[in-house]
C-alpha cells in the first residue's frame, strides 16, 4: 500500500474510521492508535457490558482526553520545574564563578 495516497481504514466499534496518511509517520503509527482506542474501548465494555457502541465510544474518548489533559499538565509541571532548576543552577554558577574583565 503507498501510504502517501490511500487512506487507512480501520473498524473501530462497528464504525469505519479511515484516516489521511498524512496524519500519521507511517500506517503503523495509525495502527497502534486504533489498538490503543480498541483496548480502552474493550476494558469499558467488559466493566460495563450493557452499554451500546456510542456509550463505549464517548466513554473510551473521554478517558483518552482524561489522560491526554493528564499528561499535559504533568509535562507543563516538568518543563517548569526544570526552568526553575535551570536558573538556580545558572545563578549558581554565577555566583561561585570568578568575574572576568
């Protein structure tokens, strides 16, 4: 398959999903996306069995936004600390190294 000028269908719930290449490095990166998509969506359906496909789906989606939001915040909270640090460390340096002229 050339990538560059097919779209990657994929069944995800009952529901065709067809993605652009051009979204993706390549159809394995869309690949692993669907399965991960399909995992939370099987966990969902094996706590909650009687839910239809729209519920699993909305429900599998907000998980996925909960742990994207999740991560952004984590990583904001790293960046930022490791400004912080950053800066002690060049005051530091600043501070012990002898001026120059």
């Amino acid at each position: 398959m050339n990538s560059k000028q097919e779209n990657l269908d994929f069944d995800i719930l009952g529901f065709k999903v067809s993605f652009k290449p051009d979204h993706f490095a390549d159809s394995s990166t869309a690949q692993k996306i669907v399965d991960y998509v399909r995992e939370e969506a099987s966990k969902i359906k094996d706590k909650v069995p009687h839910l239809d496909q729209g519920q699993v789906a909305i429900l599998a989606a907000l998980q996925i936004a909960s742990e994207k939001v999740s991560m952004e915040i984590e990583c904001k909270d790293a960046i930022n600390q490791l400004q912080l640090t950053a800066g002690d460390a060049l005051k530091f340096i600043e501070e012990v190294s002898p001026a120059t002229n």
